[in-house]
C-alpha cells in the first residue's frame, strides 16, 4: 500500500526510534491499527549505545524481541566502571548486586543503535504495524475542538498527506517540530550543559574479565569519557565537556579529541595501540550538545510526547533509551486503556506523566549529587537511597536506579519471567475459548468470550504467580494517592483492588 493510502487509523507515531517502535509495538499487540512515520531510512546512526537492565528484560520483553536480541550478538553488559569522585582508583558496580536484577536478567547489552533500533522497528511491523520510513512529519492537525486529530507529512519525492488518528505520538526525539503543539514550555537545566565530542576505534583493550563488557565511564580534570566496547574490537569513545569548556572541542575534532585523550590516563592507555575507524557510519567524528531539558507538559487531548521528545537528562548513566522505552510502555497503556474504554483520558494520561516525570525526576535529582567530584562512591549509594526512598542497603538502592528498575515496576525486572509462565497458560486457555466460539453459538460460549471472564483469567494468573514468589510479585500498589495500577499483563491501566472495596 502507499504510504499515503491510509487515511484514518486509531494511533499514529511519529518516528521508529526506540521509543516510538515500543509504542507502536504495545498498541498494535491490543489489536489497535498504527501508522508510524519515520524521517530516515533505517538503518541509521543513533548515539545512545549503553542500556540498562530494565530495557532489555522489562520493555523489550514485553514486545517479544529477547530472542532477537540474543541473536545479535551484543555486548553482555554485567555493571559499570568507574573512574569517578575522590576514590583515584576505578571502581565497579554490578547488576547482580539487586535482588531485582538477580540470575539470568543480571545484565544489559552494549548495542549498535543501527542493528538494536532495526530489530525494535521490524517487530512493530510483524505486530501489524503499517510502517513507513523516509515520510518525515511536519505539522499536527487540530480540530475545532482544540484536540489533535492527525498530522501532515511529506513521502519520498515530495508530496503532503495527512492522516487522522484517535492519538498522536511524537517520539521524534531531540530534533522533534511538533513537540511545542502540546504546548507548555521546554525548560532547561542550568546544571546540566555539556557538549560531547565522540568516535569509534578498533583495537582498543578491554578491561580485565568479568568486566570487560562494562561500560567505563572516566571523569578526568575537563569532564568525563565514555568508554563502551560494542564488540571485541569496536568500542564508541566519547568526551564529555562542561559548557564552559567548549573551546576545547572546537577547531579541528581530530586534534581536539587527540587531546582530550591525552588529558585521561586511563583511556589513553585502553586506547594505545588503537585506529580510529575513517570510513563508513562509524567514520565521523560528531559532535552533540547534551543540554537537559524537560517539556512542561507531556500530553494534550489527542497526543503524547515520549521518549527525548519529552525530555532528557545528562547520558553519564545511560538513562536515555531506558527513559524512551519505559515512557513508551507507560503512554501505550494510557493510549490501550482509553481505547478500550477502561480509564478516562485525563487519569489514564496524568498517570503516564506522572510516573514518567518520576522516573526522571530520580535520575536528575541523583545526578546532580554525581557530579560532586569530591566525596567517595559510597556517598553517590547513599544519595541513590534518599532520592528513590529506597529502605535497602545503599549499594543495592544505587543499582537498582542505575539498572532503571527504582520504580518497583514488576514488569521491569525478570521477576515477571515467572508470572509469563502462568500468564501464557491463561492466554492458551482464552484462544481455546476463541476457537471454540468460532465454531458454536451458545450462552456458555458468549459468556466465555466476555472481556470479564478473560480479565477473571488474567487476574487468576496474577494471583498464582504472587502465591509463588510472595512479596516479590505482590499486586502492584499505586505509586501515587488514588493512582492507577498496570494490568497483570502490563499493557493496560487498572484501578487498584482499593478500588473495588
Ligand atoms: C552524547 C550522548 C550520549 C548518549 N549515550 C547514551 C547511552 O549510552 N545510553 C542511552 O540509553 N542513551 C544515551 N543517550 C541518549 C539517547 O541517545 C536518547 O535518549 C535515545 O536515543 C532517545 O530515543 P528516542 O526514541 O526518544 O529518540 P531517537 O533515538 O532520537 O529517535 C527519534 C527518531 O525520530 C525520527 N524523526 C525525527 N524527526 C522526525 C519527523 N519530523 N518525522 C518522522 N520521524 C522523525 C528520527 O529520524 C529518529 O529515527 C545519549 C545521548 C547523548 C546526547
């Protein structure tokens, strides 16, 4: 089909980053048709390669692409390393410290954006999503009743369309032109304003096993390093310099990052012996300003900002694709929940911002204590406790938050690897209800094939799977007064058991 044959579909997302191809995932997977407009052809070059824990056992999980990752071949990313804060030697963190991220979900990749963001965008088109790549988006369609109803955009060799849709998604990222349409203000941090300067080399040393798939992060005297091996010979390399430092990334990028090199020991010598890759997408050396920054409001009747679209905070702990798929997954149950008549718009969306300015919050609010050069590692832990109220050791509330997993969210942690088992079982059993319907009429049949009963199903696992782990998979309680709670299958909002009396 043309791109610009559809004309009207329940959810349109602007862009196949991470976070929109989450989205357009988790709606499509409720039975909802999506249209999703991407500016680019993929594959195309993203920074942003380090993940976290809760991206890859959580959100990814849920959109069913584990196996496709594994696949890939990425990077096992057990923990960070640190050369940071008084300590002058490097220290390091493990997932595995959490109870949350214990066992087989201990871990993250170190991904190449153009492979992890093709496998996201191709799942959304499997789910059924109508993908179109190389149609960027350039306006929003209000209607008369001030509620956004679609957007315009442009196919490949020119030519305006628009397409009306029940919601608008823009995960267009930093670069996004219709974020202001959902009006407010976006402010920025004044604490955070930094440029980085970044590339890739070939043949740079790896730290000592076990961890040589860490991310190494070196603070040195003009702002920090990013050190990520993306396989056993690429590593991405990149400084980050305060403001008021910029001159030194100006001029010849070359220089300028031979010479920041030079002022960082320990990535100097991880780096003797190393080329820096010339050719290809990996060839240039870029330039990105990372100022934070956050929209005032995150949604409007009619459309939702996700993922940097909506906002982003300094990347020293790879919180960026984390932030873009969780906010996905919270926006697409508010956008399933209304859709199937469940919530009403307001509280199912005050409860996507919410949580998503929460989640934030934690990570900008822990950062600027990071940034205090002068005190040990065990006084970033204890700062990672406060901001997340946490009542675990302080070791274990900092990884929790670096791994993006101190929102108590079940679905983030392989805990809900547990509760799939019993959850698959009474999905089996609601198909069987389906086939069975398909081939009768009849009370008992139309009474099975009611919402009310599969929700009975779905529930019953839950109380299954709770009865196994206990406290650990214990219903979700609200994170906020008179909040909403996800639905054991975690693509829906549901009012708290409270709720029901
Ligand atoms: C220096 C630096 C280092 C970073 N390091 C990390 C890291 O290690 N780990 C991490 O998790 N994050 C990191 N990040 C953050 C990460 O890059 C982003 O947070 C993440 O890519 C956001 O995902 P997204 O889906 O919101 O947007 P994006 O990944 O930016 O995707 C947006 C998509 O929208 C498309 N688009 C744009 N405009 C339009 C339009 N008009 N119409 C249609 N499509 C459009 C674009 O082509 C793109 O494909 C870093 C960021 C910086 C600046």
């Amino acid at each position: 089909m043309a791109p610009h044959d559809v004309k009207e579909v329940d959810v349109v997302v602007v862009s196949g980053g991470p976070a929109g191809s989450t989205l357009a995932s988790l709606v499509a997977m409720q039975g909802h048709r999506v249209f999703l407009l991407e500016k680019e052809a993929f594959p195309r070059y993203q920074i942003g390669e380090s993940l976290l824990p809760a991206t890859i056992h959580g959100v990814c999980r849920l959109i069913g692409v584990s196996d496709d990752l594994a696949r890939a071949g990425f990077t096992v990313k057990r923990g960070g390393t640190l050369r940071w804060g008084a300590n002058p030697r490097p220290w390091t963190f493990l997932f595995s410290v959490s109870p949350k991220m214990a066992g087989p979900t201990s871990f993250a990749y170190q991904v190449e954006r153009m492979k992890f963001d093709q496998i996201l965008l191709d799942r959304a088109r499997q789910l059924g999503v109508a993908v179109r790549e190389r149609c960027p988006v350039s306006d929003v369609v209000v209607d008369s009743d001030d509620r956004v109803r679609g957007v315009h955009y442009t196919v490949p060799g020119g030519g305006e369309h628009q397409v009306h849709a029940r919601y608008v998604v823009d995960a267009s990222g930093n670069g996004s032109r219709i974020y202001k349409n959902v009006g407010g203000s976006r402010d920025y941090s004044d604490f955070f304003r930094s440029l980085a300067l970044f590339g890739y080399f070939e043949g740079g040393k790896r730290l000592p096993a076990p961890n040589s798939g860490n991310i190494l992060s070196a603070a040195f005297d003009s702002g920090w390093f990013w050190y990520i091996p993306l396989s056993e010979s690429l590593t991405s390399v990149g400084a980050v310099v305060q403001r008021e430092l910029a001159s030194k990334i100006q001029g010849d990028p070359e220089t300028a990052l031979r010479r920041l090199i030079g002022e960082c020991p320990m990535v100097s010598d991880l780096l003797a012996g190393a080329e820096r890759v010339t050719t290809g997408e990996y060839g240039k050396l870029r330039v990105r300003k990372d100022y934070s920054y956050h929209q005032s409001r995150f949604w409007r009747p009619g459309m939702v900002l996700v993922g940097d679209a909506a906002c982003f905070v300094d990347p020293v702990f790879s919180s960026g694709v984390h932030l873009a798929t969780y906010s996905a997954l919270l926006a697409a149950r508010s956008i399933n929940s209304v859709l199937a008549g469940r919530v009403d718009e307001k509280t199912a969306f005050d409860e996507f911002e919410k949580r998503y300015r929460r989640e934030y919050g934690v990570f900008y609010e822990f950062l600027m204590s990071f940034y205090d050069m002068h005190v040990s590692e065990n006084s970033y832990f204890w700062a990672a406790k406060k901001v997340t109220n946490n009542t675990n050791p302080e070791l274990q509330a900092f990884v929790d938050l670096v791994g993006g997993v101190s929102s108590g969210e079940a679905g983030l942690t392989g805990h809900d690897a547990v509760s799939d088992r019993f959850k698959g079982r009474a999905r089996e059993f609601a198909s069987a209800i389906d086939e069975l319907a398909g081939g009768e009429e009849g009370n008992m049949v139309s009474l099975f094939k009611s919402s009310v009963v599969r929700e009975a199903m779905l529930e019953g696992a839950h109380v299954q799977t709770r009865a196994l782990l206990g406290k650990a998979a214990a219903a979700e309680t609200p994170l906020f007064d008179n909040g909403l709670v996800p639905s054991p299958d975690g693509l829906l909002w549901t009012f708290p058991d409270s709720f029901r009396g």
